[in-house]
C-alpha cells in the first residue's frame, strides 16, 4: 500500500508534469471509483485544469480553481502519463486526456482506490479528511499530542500508529520502522508508552518519513512504482520484510506476528 512517502513521491512527480494543462476529455471505465455523480464529474472537470496538487496524509488533493479531486491510491492505485493514442492497459479505470494529446492514467488493479470532487468551501466537511491527525514532519506532532492521544489506550501501539485519526501517513511499511528505531516492542499497548517513548516515536517518525521520501518511497511486490519513479528506501529497511535476517543493531533473528491482522517485524531484544 502506498504510504505518505509513496504519496508525497507521486504528488511532487505529477506537480511537475500536468499542472495548468486543459483537460478535454474524461474517460471512466469503471466508476465505481468515483464517488461523485459519474455525468456531473466530467461536466465540471472538462475544459479545467489543475494549478496545484497538494496532500492530506494519504489522499492526494488535485486544485482546481473552485473544488478539490481528491484521491486515495489505497491498495495497489497508480498514476501513468501516456501518450493519448497508446492502448488502454488493462487495470486502467479512469483517463483524463490533456489538450497535448497526453493522459493521466489512474491504474488499480484491486479497485479500492477512491476519488471525491468536493467543492474548496466544502473540503473539512470530508470526515477523512477533517479528521486525519498530523504528520510526521509536522511541529505540532509533539510528544504532549501523541501521549494525550494514546494514554488511555489498551491498544497495541503498532495499531495506534496506524490510526490516521491520530499520526497522519503513517502505515505498515513506516509503523514497523518508526517502532524499531524508537525502540519499542509493536504489542505494547498504548496505555504504557511513557512521555519520553512519545518522544522517540516522534523522533524516529520524523527521521524514517523524511528518509522515504528523499529515496522516492519503499518499492516492494506489494507495491511498485509507477511515473517512473522508482523509490529507493527498501535499500534502508531495518525490520520490515527482513524476518529471520539478522539485527541491523544486534544481530538477532527478526520476529514476524500479526498484529491487528498486518504482518509486524520486530527484533526481539532491541524491542523488548
């Protein structure tokens, strides 16, 4: 799944290839990947353009001038620039064809990704956006947030971490390094993460997403690249995929459990 340095990735990739160019054309295949009346989106799109792709955690927010495209890659969703006259490629669902003759290719092979044309007035009445928590780069992640949102939680931190609700971005891939490098075992729950392990998650989150997103993100099977960008980050993974391969720090075997039903890596004597 495509996590905030994936996303952060494909934000600056397309910024720099389809911003002020007249869409003419919309072409949906499958739509029920669109959450708007299928009619009234293309009415409002066509003829626009985009001036600018911003992002809230995982959802990419494409502006227009009066409304947001707002889409979520969830699973497997990428994006492709072709040339118009190329072949439709199977798994490609929705085509915005460009006054150049190229096309932005939104491509999902499990069709989990999702896209909301929401007007700007209207964008914190989304609740996935209006109650994504802060990110990891962000000032206002600060020990006293986190702690005050997890204090109380007879959770496992690793399935805090992944609450979006309280760090923005943040998923498998990143939850399992963040939670090596803070020094903590993923089956804690939340109630027993002092003020200072506060501190190091937010530490280790604020190192391990600003690394991912400088290396283009994690290309792994279960998620590759797309826009011919191919991320560079899984070169730097500590735990996760790496079970049974020796610590980076001490040597011992990497564990592997599922916790919340995701799949946890973990050195068992870095994380007692």
């Amino acid at each position: 799944m495509p996590e905030i340095a994936e996303v952060e990735t494909v934000r600056n990739t397309l910024k720099k290839k389809i911003l002020h160019k007249k869409i003419i054309d919309i072409n949906i295949i499958y739509g029920k990947i669109i959450e708007n009346d299928l009619e009234e989106f293309k009415k409002i799109l066509i003829g626009k353009e985009f001036i600018d792709i911003k992002r809230k955690g995982k959802w990419l927010m494409f502006e227009l001038d009066d409304y947001y495209l707002l889409s979520h890659l969830r699973m497997e969703g990428k994006f492709f620039l072709k040339n118009s006259d190329e072949e439709i490629a199977k798994h490609e669902h929705i085509i915005f064809t460009f006054a150049d003759n190229t096309d932005l290719r939104y491509h999902d092979t499990r069709k989990f990704g999702r896209m909301n044309l929401v007007k700007k007035e209207d964008i914190l009445k989304v609740e996935a956006i209006k109650k994504q928590g802060y990110e990891p780069l962000s000032k206002e992640l600060t020990k006293d947030y986190l702690y005050n949102k997890i204090n109380n939680k007879h959770i496992p931190i690793k399935t805090l971490l992944l609450d979006q609700t309280i760090i923005s971005g943040l998923g498998n891939i990143y939850a399992n390094e963040v939670l090596f490098y803070a020094g903590i075992n993923p089956s804690r729950h939340g109630v027993s993460i002092t003020l200072l392990e506060c501190e190091k998650i937010i530490k280790a989150s604020n190192e391990v997403i600003k690394k991912a997103i400088e290396c283009g993100g994690t290309t792994i099977k279960s998620y590759t690249s797309s826009l011919g960008v191919t991320g560079r980050f899984q070169q730097y993974l500590a735990v996760h995929k790496r079970e049974n391969e020796p610590c980076i720090h001490c040597g011992t075997p990497i564990n592997k459990v599922k916790i919340g039903g995701r799949s946890t890596y973990f050195c068992p004597k870095c994380q007692k």
